[in-house]
C-alpha cells in the first residue's frame, strides 16, 4: 500500500462465529484495514474476543463504538433483525460501513438503509463475498467467454435435513420467523441468488411458493421459485430444509454447453462444451471473506468498485421476500 494511504480503523459490532475465522481475521490480514474495537453485549465474551484477537478496544454499547472517534468505518455482523438499527446510526455518524448478509430480514428495511447511506454519500457493503471468490469468478470468466454460448437458463436445487437442534425445537434464530422469515433460506439461498444476480444482473420479475412443511420452527422451510433475468435469461430453484439427503447442485444452460457447480461444497466446477469435459479446483482462501475485503479496501482508496453494496444487496433481498411470499 501507498505510504501516504491513511489505515482504516474497523470497528465490529456482534463478534461472534463468522468473525472468529470466515472475516475478523481478514480485516486483520489486509494491508491498509485494522480492528481498532469490538463490540459484544456481552462483556466477557467481548474482552476474550479482543484479547484472543489483539484488538486494541471492546465495548458492551453499539453507539460507544459507533461514535468512537477512533473508529473510522463498521462492520454489522450481528444477527439481521438488529442490522437496520445499528446501520441508521453508523450512517448518521457519517462512517463507511458493511453488513453481514442477508443485509435485513426485510426487503423494506434494506430500502431504508440503502437510503440513509445513499443520502450521506457513504459507502455502504454487504458480505454477499462470493462475489469476490476466484472459485466463482471462474464460473463468471467462462460465461463471459462464451464457453456455454448464450445462457438461457439457471437452475439451483439446495435440499438438506433437519439438523439436531432442529429436531430438539431450541431456539435457533435462523429459524425464527420473526427474524428470518424463510428460515435457512434467508440465510442460505441469499448467497446464491445474489450470485446469480451478479452472473446474469438484476431480476426483472419472480413468482415463489414458501411454505413450512415439517412444523419443526416458525420460519419457512420449503420454497421453490421462477425469475427472470433483465437480460433475458431464465431462473428456477428449489430449497427444502427437511428433505432426506444434502444436495447442493447449480447448473447453468447455455446454447452450447453447462456449467454445473455448488454454491457451499468445494466440489470440482465442472465445463461441458463442445471441447469436451473440463474440471477446475478452486479452493477458497482460509478465511472466506478475505478478497471481499480487500475488494472494500481497494473501493475505499479509490482503486476499484466493490461488487456487493447496499443497491446489490437490497435488490437481493427484495428477490428473496417475493419468493417468501412477503411483498
């Protein structure tokens, strides 16, 4: 990094799972990024994870961090029905921010989001951080190329059982309906569906069906759902949370070929064209979100465009609430 480039001093709110490896870490690994302060309700946990971590600061109170002048920008990485609250305030206090994904349980409240950074002209990320994956940007390159022809249709099935804790009926708040309205939808599909918005652009028109078929919790746990692509390719995807097995399958049809692939296992990315069969191994970096990260970092020195904002984010969200059945 430029000697003259100024450090960016991160400050998270909610330090739980996904920032011990799949993001803390990456802030930490990029150059020209810091962890200056952590935030957790609860201060044990907060102080371990800080000292666990070498972060300088902890706070058990949102606005402390927020509004911490040390602090330069905030990473939101509680659960979602929190994340409009903490991100009205990161925008009034004027400090670039990123959401965990999904970016709110609703599509309305990423709208008021979006807005409140928009009208202070703040950056505002989401972690939709496939997008910056070299394992997808594979699948990308190769429909840019043409290696399929001319894409006409997408297709996604996501099938798994109930877990233990499922089965137990304890509090899981992905599948709390007041929080995530399709259950592990909400917290699974969205990865791939903003991935098939990045693929193909925005989503012109979609129809669902959402229901809950096992009574297991209050959330949904079976949708199924047709879109349409601007640029005129088609979409269809099924995901069923109680079902005997796990899959996990994407396949693209083009004019001239399929590329197949998963959103979540690191199985082979797999090219059928007229050239024959071709597999790609691509593993992912050992902590997730690390080229989302840097992505943020170059967006922030003025060195690129960050592919996953508030407006990808919020066009995500709005796809999945009408495939819920919420708008």
């Amino acid at each position: 990094m430029d000697n003259h480039t100024k450090t960016i001093r991160w400050g998270i709110i909610g330090c739980g799972d996904v920032t011990e490896r799949k993001s803390g870490p990456a802030y930490q690994k990029t150059e020209g990024f810091e962890i200056k302060a952590v935030m957790r309700r609860d201060a044990a946990k907060a102080e371990d994870y800080a000292l666990r971590h070498n972060v300088e600061k902890w706070y058990t109170d949102a606005d402390a961090l927020i509004n911490d002048p040390e602090i330069d920008a905030v990473y939101i990485a509680t659960p979602p029905d929190s994340h409009k609250e903490y991100a009205l305030k990161v925008a009034a206090a004027g400090k670039p921010c990123c959401i965990e994904k999904p970016m709110a349980p609703t599509w309305q409240e990423c709208a008021d989001i979006k807005q409140a950074f928009e009208d202070k002209g703040v950056p505002l990320f989401v972690a939709y951080y496939r997008r910056s994956l070299p394992r997808f940007l594979k699948v990308k390159e190769w429909i840019d190329l043409g290696k399929i022809g001319t894409v006409r249709h997408i297709h996604w099935h996501l099938t798994k059982s109930p877990s233990p804790v499922d089965l137990s009926g304890a509090y899981n708040w992905r599948t709390d309906g007041a929080i995530a309205t399709g259950g592990y939808f909400d917290d699974l599909a969205s990865h791939g569906l903003d991935l098939f918005i990045y693929y193909f652009g925005n989503v012109s028109t979609v129809n669902g069906v959402s229901l809950n078929q096992q009574g297991l919790y209050s959330a949904k746990d079976a949708l199924a759902a047709s879109w349409l692509h601007e640029g005129g390719v088609t979409g269809t995807g099924t995901w069923n949370f109680g079902a005997d097995k796990y899959e996990d399958t994407v396949t693209i049809y083009g004019s001239k070929g399929t590329i197949t692939f998963a959103v979540f296992d690191e199985v082979p990315l797999v090219l059928n064209n007229e050239d024959g069969r071709k597999e790609a191994i691509i593993p992912h970096p050992e902590n997730i979100q690390l080229y989302h990260v840097e992505n943020m970092c170059n967006h922030l020195n003025g060195k690129g465009q960050h592919p996953s904002t508030g407006q990808t984010g919020s066009h995500t969200s709005w796809v999945m609430d009408k495939i819920s059945g919420n708008i």
